[in-house]
C-alpha cells in the first residue's frame, strides 16, 4: 500500500463525491445523519485498464475530507470486495485527514477467470470530534481478459546502401522511412537509436542488414528478447553460412513492437537465414519459467533484384557451327555485373570450352545488350540449346539457364546438314558419345547458383542496344 498526502477544493470534491453506506447514507454509530467528518471516495482507478487472468491488478483509490467538514478523520481501513463480498486486498491505519485534505491508497488483486468484474472498494473512518466510525464505498467494473501468448517476428533484407547518407550529418536509420529503430547487432553494431534514428551516433558499418520487428499479438508482456539468426546456403549443399547473435531486445508490451537492424555479417553465398526471438512472458515471471518461448522468421539474403532474359534470338547454322544471336536484357530493378554468356550442356549441344564465353559485363535496370556465341551440335538429335547466363548481384554471382530453339535439320544431304562431321569437331564420333562426355562448366568461383528456365521463340527481329522490352 503506497499513500501521498494530496489537497483539493472543495469546489471539485463535491462535484466527484461518489457516497454509500448501507441503506444509502452515511452510518455514523448505527444512526442515519450527517457526520462531522465528511469522506469521500473521489476517485479508483484500474490499471492496467483491462487487465489479463493471472496479471495483477492494482486499484489506485483516492480518499477526501471535504473542506466543509466540521472534524478530521483517522482512516483506519480501505479494503476491496468482489460480487460475493469477499475481501480481496485491505490495509489499516491508513492515515489522518484534516478537511480538505486527500489521502491516494493503493490495492491489489488477481482474477482466475476472464470476463466482466465488479469490485466495491471501501473506506472506514474515526471522527476525531466523535469517535464514531463513517464507512463510505465506491463500484468499480471491468474487463477482465483471457491470457494470450503470443509473439509475431517479421524480416526484411534490407542492402548495405539503405543504412548509408549522403549527408554524413544525417543518422542513416532515418533514410529507412520506417520510425523506432532501437539499435544495429552485429557487425559494428550496438547504434542507440531510441530516438527513432535522428541521434548524433555515426552509423556502424554493416555488410548484409536485415530489418528485424518483434511485434506483441499477446495480451501480455514479453520479457528476456534475444535474437539469433542462423542461415544456410540456397545452392543446396547445406552449408551453415550464417550464425550471429543472441542480441537482447528491450521487453515488448501487449499491441506494442520493436525494431532493429541485424547484421548477418559478410555473406558470399545466397541464404536462407532464419531468425529466432526466444522470450519470456510476463505470467512466466510469477511461475519463474525462463525465456524458452519463441518465434520465428525466415528471409532470404541478399534480395535479388536483377531479372536477366534473353530476347529476340536467331538460331542459325554456319560452316563453323551453330551460331546463336540474341539480346541479353535485365528486366528487374538490380543492377547485373560481370555478366558473361555461353552454351550449355545438352543432348546434341556442345558447351562452350573454357575461354569462349560472350563477355557482357554490366547491365543495369532495364537495359539490354546483344550477343553471340557459336556450339556444336547435332540439329537432328538437339531440340533446345541451353543459354546461361552468369552475373553478379550484390557480391553474389549467380547463373541462370534459358533455352532457344534448335534450327531445324536439313531435308536433304547436299549441305552435309545433321552430322558433327560437318562441324569440323575433329573425331567427335556419335552423338551419343558428344552427350555423355560433355558436363556443365561453371565459372571459377561462381556462388549461389538458381537456374531458371524459359523458351524462347523462333528467330525474331534483333535489337543491339536500348530498354529491356
């Protein structure tokens, strides 16, 4: 129980004065009448204003001797009772109130059940001039709500540039257009934005950020929030390429959230990175249940952006083999670097040996270049040749597959058409033997490889340069 001397006037005390005895008036030693001492029950609040089963509720009361009495008064009790008339909270000798004094008093209780509640709060006071006793009350009803657990984590990958400023006298959270960003983890991390990213603290340097947001769903507090992020490559091969943190993350109140920025660290391989809040709830503090809850979310890092695509292609046959003439065009909003252009491997096709890749280099949004590269193949047995495209986002390098279609093969023999011979491939024997000795060649180092694949049409008109279609 907490009490502080208050004092009001006794315009305002009459205006709050909320009075009850049994049989509606004051009892002042067993008689109806007005007592010496008049006490009031001026105000009793709720807070939480909707409290949860299990949480404690605390009903802060406020007690007042209108500046009209004619005696001071002994608070000797100020209890609450539920509908049933059991006592839930009391405290004695609370204090002395001259008039127009006020006396704040605090209670606390629990509920086992949700729903709508009625407590009566009650004061008992002694008369100074009389002895005699005043007992006065007040009803209070609230909603009383289920317990709901509940922790929702949402990611985002976000690119190294997005927490950068032009103006160095500008916080680079404030470029993300998003408020409340409370600090960056890892990396150089630990930047105190509380401020919601306008403090004078230089940016850390971060290699792969990812926006992380705890958001309460719950009805009750969540305590103890660390974060820890752990991510394998996407190629396939299980490699573990991420593992940072626990990061602790201030505790989240009901309908509230946080966020802040993680930093994966360097990444050279593309990632699925799963992100875990363990956490406490704020019933689990009264059953002393440590902060084994959790969520989760999982993003792949980093985005890619660029969208590469090979438009416009003729397919045609020369004396020095198949020659495929196209447009290689970036349809997405990234930007694609050191982009090279070759065949692949497939039935009938041969794949273009080491050193005879089409150079491309850079391709930004929505730009296109040309490009042609020469195979061998066997137009009686090819029906698709294979293009792939290798390039670089974002310090990953990535290699896409697209198809065209295989010229078709001559009707008659007068132009040697149909045969490897007629490639000049030097003895590359059957077409059987072209197919089983020829593997998929990569690029030297090549990361986070996604294969797409698509048909492209028949010879169509050719552009050189200009906007991806």
């Amino acid at each position: 129980m907490t009490l502080t001397p208050t004092r009001t006037t006794a315009a305002l005390l009459a205006a709050l004065t909320v009075l009850s005895v049994v049989g509606g008036g004051f009892a002042v030693g067993g008689a109806a009448a007005v007592p010496d001492a008049r006490i009031t029950l001026t105000e009793v609040g709720v807070s939480p204003g909707a409290p949860t089963v299990d949480e404690r509720a605390t009903l802060n009361v406020t007690v007042s001797n209108s500046g009209g009495s004619d005696a001071a008064a002994n608070l000797t009790t100020v209890r609450v009772r539920d509908a049933d008339g059991d006592v839930l909270d009391s405290a004695s000798g609370v204090g002395a109130l001259s008039a127009g004094d006020s006396l704040d008093a605090t209670l606390w209780t629990t509920f086992r059940e949700p729903g709508e509640k009625r407590l009566t709060v009650e004061v008992v006071a002694n008369q100074s001039t009389s002895g005699e006793f005043v007992t006065v009350s007040r009803d209070v009803v609230f909603e009383v709500r289920p317990t709901e657990v509940a922790l929702d984590l949402r990611t985002r990958a976000l690119d190294p540039e997005d927490l950068r400023s032009d103006d160095e006298s500008e916080s680079a959270t404030g470029d993300l257009g998003i408020g409340g960003i409370q600090g960056v983890f890892g990396g150089g991390g630990g930047l105190d934005t509380g401020d919601g990213g306008q403090g004078e603290a230089s940016p850390p340097a971060v290699d792969s950020p990812v926006e992380v947001t705890v958001v309460n769903t719950g009805t009750t507090a969540a305590d103890r929030i660390s974060l820890r992020a752990v991510g394998a490559a996407v190629d396939g091969d299980g490699a573990e390429t991420v593992d940072v943190g626990p990061f602790v993350v201030e505790g989240v109140a009901p309908g509230e959230e946080r966020r802040v920025i993680v930093d994966l660290g360097p990444l050279d391989r593309r990632s699925d990175v799963t992100v875990t809040a363990a956490f406490r709830a704020d019933t689990d503090r009264r059953n002393d249940r440590g902060a084994d809850r959790s969520a989760e979310s999982t993003v792949t890092y980093p985005v890619r952006e660029a969208t590469p695509t090979v438009t416009d292609a003729t397919v045609r046959e020369t004396a020095d083999g198949v020659v495929v003439d196209a447009n290689l065009g970036n349809t997405g909003s990234g930007e694609m670097t050191g982009a090279v252009v070759s065949v692949g491997d497939a039935p009938g096709v041969a794949p273009t040996p080491a050193g005879g890749e089409y150079f491309v280099g850079t391709l930004g949004a929505s730009d296109f270049v040309g490009f042609d590269v020469t195979t061998a193949a066997n137009v009686t047995v090819a029906e698709e040749i294979p293009i792939r495209v290798t390039y670089t986002e974002r310090g990953v390098r990535y290699t896409e597959t697209f198809s065209v279609a295989a010229p078709e093969p001559a009707t008659d023999d007068r132009d040697g058409g149909g045969t490897l011979g007629r490639l000049g491939a030097g003895g590359l024997g059957t077409v059987g033997t072209v197919a089983s000795g020829l593997a998929l060649v990569g690029l030297a180092g090549a990361v986070g490889v996604a294969v797409r694949t698509g048909r492209i049409g028949g010879p169509t008109g050719r552009r050189r340069d200009g906007s991806a279609p």
